[in-house]
C-alpha cells in the first residue's frame, strides 16, 4: 500500500511540474514610429478633412492566450497633433477649440476587453481631451503577433476605429458645417519589453 501511495504522490508532483505555466500578460511598448491616429470630419458637405497624431508612446499588457486580461495605455501631447496646414492647426489650438497649452494631454486608459473573435476584440476605456473624461469603446483587431524579423524581438500589431462627437469633448464649433462626428482610425506596433 506504501508503495502504491509514493507511486501515486510522485505521480501527481511529476503532472504538476510538467504542466504548462498559466500564461500571464506581458509588457509591451509602442513603436512610435509605426504608430498613428488618423482622425476625419466633413466641412460642409464639400470634403472629408483629415488629422494625424504620430510618434507617440504608451505601453500594452498584453496576454496572448487571454487577451481580455490585456490593457492599454497611451498619452501624447494635443500640440503634436499634424493637420497638414499650419493655419488649420493654429485654429484647433485657439480659444475656439483646444485653447491648447504645451502640457495638455490626450489619454486613453482601457478599463475592459471583450473579445469577440479569434482576431477581434471590443476596449472599453477612459478617453480624456480638452480636460473632459468619457468612456469610449473602440472595435479592435489583432493584425499580427510573432517575432520581428527585423529586430528578433516579440511583436504585436493591432488597428482599432471608433467615432467620437466633438461636443461631448467641449470642442463642437462650428457644427453642423463641420461634422460633430469625428471617425477615429488607429494602427499601431508594439514590441515586447526588456
């Protein structure tokens, strides 16, 4: 009986140590360079106007087996905001719109992932701009995650759309000649840390 006992106990210990580790979510940072925000809204019906927002960082706590234990957060400077002209953006940074500092901040911190298919996911998260807090949910996709072949480094790549009301920020001006609605395109990379 001993015998069978010690059989078993070692049995169960050698299960435990050759069992996999729970796979737990791991840091990753942005790449600012293959990074962007691209954001639209229509000028009174004639076109659609573009914005960018690049070269930020941020980080992912990034869980591959369970990507509804990941997280996001990001922040970058409203001024580092692109238009493509100069005097559109002197226009976003005045008193009509962000009355920007050099300080003020764009933030967005998830608070849930749903995930909604083998590639896709729905983030919930906190946006903050021009000093207001919402909620935002944005429709995400998982593009790619491997090893970098250019830098042998682990890698994830992930796009994700949302539409945003300008009035709920307090930067409605002008609306409906220009769109309230703002569409929201994001596509970044982002490498495992150190």
């Amino acid at each position: 009986m001993k015998s069978i006992l010690k059989t078993a106990a070692l049995a169960t210990s050698l299960a435990v140590l050759s069992a996999p580790a729970m796979a737990e979510a791991e840091r990753y940072t942005l790449d600012p360079s293959h990074s962007q925000i691209v954001f639209t809204y229509t000028h009174i019906g004639f076109s659609t106007t573009y914005g960018m927002f690049s070269g930020f960082e941020g980080e992912i706590m990034f869980d591959q087996e369970a990507p509804a234990n990941s997280s996001v957060n990001v922040s970058f400077p409203v001024m580092s905001m692109l238009t493509g002209w100069e005097q559109r953006f002197g226009h976003f940074m005045s008193d009509d719109f962000f009355a920007a500092t050099e300080d003020e901040m764009v933030s967005f911190t998830s608070t849930g992932i749903e995930v909604t298919g083998d590639s896709t996911a729905v983030i919930t998260g906190d946006l903050t701009l021009n000093g207001v807090t919402k909620s935002v949910a944005l429709d995400a996709v998982l593009n790619q995650a491997m090893v970098n072949p250019m830098s042998n480094v682990e890698w994830a790549g992930f796009d994700a759309t949302t539409t945003l009301l300008r009035s709920d920020y307090g930067l409605g001006a002008f609306a409906p000649a220009v769109s309230d609605e703002v569409e929201v395109m994001i596509s970044i990379e982002a490498g495992k840390a150190e």
